[in-house]
C-alpha cells in the first residue's frame, strides 16, 4: 500500500528542496545530512517485530511458481481472513497492484472516496479516466450516489472506523445499482472484529488487505483482494500467471496459518502503542487518533518537531494540508525506544520556520 494520502502529500524539507515520502530514508539523509546513523523510520506503520521467516524451499528460488502454491496461499488467506473460500481471493504483488487493477475492470463512472486517506485511490480511478470526488464523514450520506465507494477501514492516518453494520449497508446499496463498496484494510489485522472480510463473496463487497505492514514483510509485496468469485477470478486474471513470487508464496503461506504468532504479536502489538502513547503525552503531544501500528499526533509545533526529529536521525510521516499532523510508527528495538524518548525530551523549544515557539507544555486536547 502505498504510503501517500490526500492530507499526507509530502512537503519539501530541509535544504535539500526534496519531496520526503513514508519510509523515503534516502530523502531523509539529503534533508538532514548531519543526523545521526543508523535512522529509526517511524514513518511507514509497519510492524518492528516481523514474522521470523521460515525455511524457503530451494525449488521456490529456481522455478516459476506452481499452481499448487499459489491456491495454497488463497486457501490460507482466505482461511485467516474469514472468507468462505479461495474462490474469493486473488493475490497480487501488493496492495497497491490491486488498487491499479480494479479501475480498470469497470468502465468510466463516478467514484466517491472518503477522506483524508490514501491518495492512491483517488489517482488510480482518476488515470483509469474515472470522475472521482472525496467526501467526508464517519456516517457516509451520498446523495448523489456513485458507482464506486472507497472506504479505508480503518484509516490512515487517523485511524477512523466505520462499523462493520454501516459498512455492509453501503455494500448492499451500492450492489443494488449494481456498484461496488471497496473496503481497504491494510490495517485491519489488528482488529479482525472489524472486518468486513468474512463477508467476502457478498455482491458489491470488495475488500483489500496489505499483508507487510502485519507481518512486517513489506519488501515481499503481496496484497489479498476478496470479492465475489466472479470479480476475484477477474482480477486473477488481469493479474496474469506468476504475480507473487515463489519464496513470497511459501514465507506468506506459513504465516497466514501461523494463529500462535498472530494471536501473540496482536498483543505485543498493543502493549507496544500503548507506551508510545504514553511517551508522546509525557513530551506534552495530543494523540488524536490511529492504530496499533500507527498514531496521529496534532500539534502546533509539528513542523519544528518534524525538524527535531529529523536532525535526531528519526523519520516520521508529516502532512501537506494538515502541518500541525504527525504521524508515528512503533520504534522496534529498545535502543531505538531510548533514542525517540531523548530526542522528544531533549527539546524544550523546537523551531518553526526559525522562530522559537517556546518550551513544551501539554496540549488542552485529550487523546481519544
């Protein structure tokens, strides 16, 4: 998935006059170029703790893949998900290949996206020459109705949720025009409680799950759609033969039937947000929302807190239309931890635009 978003459009920092995208450590170095090695990257909401791979097979690095593993991974993520079927599931090489896709399966209509969110979806549905809009709100009211809804369940960044009831309403109203509801869950394996993935197979419902940022294997580059078989067998198709790799294939079939390892890294991510929380507050910052891979923090010094953190040799996600957002990741080891705590404490004033904008206080606003 990628990492942009309609508030999160990155903005030229530093002296360097790049653009700095999430996880764009490159970028991160020409801005600041005396920060400290090596860099924490809490810009991307991808688990710090990944599933340990297991032992490859050596025939996965020297042949195509068959056809056998592949119906083993839908088997697998259709099991882990909830869904009815591997009929209902196709496999890609990343979300972001599936959000490319998908326009192109329809032909030209009105496609509504709710924001702020990724802007990957807007931009795909427009370039497939679609009439695309954003409309806001937690209690989705289309008047105009469109032929496409894009929800981002729960939301980057802000972590916002739509009950799995409203989401299966708009789903059977967009089927009954004979539209679509696509649900991005890239952060939904957290809270499986709130999926709507189980209910896959249902007309108009697709849905999107990223399985990096979980597992914390995002370099594998493998997105899971689940739609009705008609549209998943479309979309295998449109992929083509051979989308994942073969290694990919077999690391990300043993860990989507690993439950010991998932049912344990859902706890021990939680415990692990819950002190970021706890570490943001104390340097005074307002969490606003988020995950447990990701908070939003809002704050008027943000810009010079970005810059802070930035000289500290620490990278997080900072907003184009929203300057007073910061969005962080989880830090993974404990030294890593320490370095955010010191960097967060050892600015009683950051710096905005070069002016002083005083010593830290904690914000009036209340974390969710």
């Amino acid at each position: 998935m990628a990492e942009d978003s309609t508030v999160t459009k990155p903005r030229v920092v530093g002296g360097s006059g790049r653009l700095l995208h999430g996880g764009d450590l490159d970028g991160a170095r020409a801005a600041f170029p005396g920060a400290p090695e090596p860099w924490i990257d809490l810009s991307t909401g991808i688990n710090p703790w990944p599933y340990p791979l297991p032992p490859v097979p050596p025939q996965a690095w020297t042949r195509l893949p068959g056809r056998a593993e592949e119906e083993a991974l839908r088997a697998a993520a259709a099991a882990c998900y909830g869904a009815q079927s591997a009929e209902l599931v196709a496999a890609a090489s990343g979300s972001q290949a599936l959000i490319q896709l998908l326009p192109r399966l329809l032909p030209p209509g009105r496609v509504a996206v709710v924001e702020p969110t990724y802007a990957e979806h807007a931009r795909c549905w427009t370039l497939a020459g679609h009439e695309v809009r954003g409309v806001r709100g937690t209690d989705i009211l289309i008047p105009d109705a469109p032929d496409v809804l894009v929800v981002v369940n729960p939301n980057n960044p802000d972590g916002r949720l739509l009950a799995p009831e409203r989401l299966l309403e708009l789903a059977q109203a967009q089927a009954a025009r004979g539209g679509w509801l696509v649900v991005d869950e890239a952060f939904a394996d957290m809270e499986p409680e709130q999926s709507v993935a189980r209910f896959a197979g249902r007309p108009g419902l697709v849905v999107l799950r990223s399985f990096g940022k979980f597992f914390g294997l995002a370099g594998l580059r493998l997105g899971i759609a689940l739609a009705p078989a008609g549209l998943a067998a479309a979309l295998r198709d449109a992929v083509g033969p051979w989308a994942v790799s073969g290694p990919g294939l077999s690391i990300a079939t043993a860990a989507l039937g690993d439950h010991d390892w998932i049912a344990g890294t859902r706890g021990m991510l939680d415990d692990a947000m819950a002190r970021l929380r706890r570490l943001l507050s104390r340097a005074g910052l307002a969490v606003v929302g988020g995950t447990a891979l990701f908070c939003l923090v809002e704050d008027r010094r943000a810009p010079g807190l970005y810059r802070a953190l930035g000289e500290a040799g620490i990278l997080v996600r900072r907003f184009e239309r929203r300057p007073d957002w910061l969005r962080f990741g989880l830090p993974g080891p404990e030294e890593s931890w320490q370095r955010l705590s010191v960097a967060l404490d050892g600015h009683g004033t950051w710096e905005q635009g070069g002016d002083k904008v005083g010593t830290v206080q904690p914000s009036k606003r209340s974390a969710p």
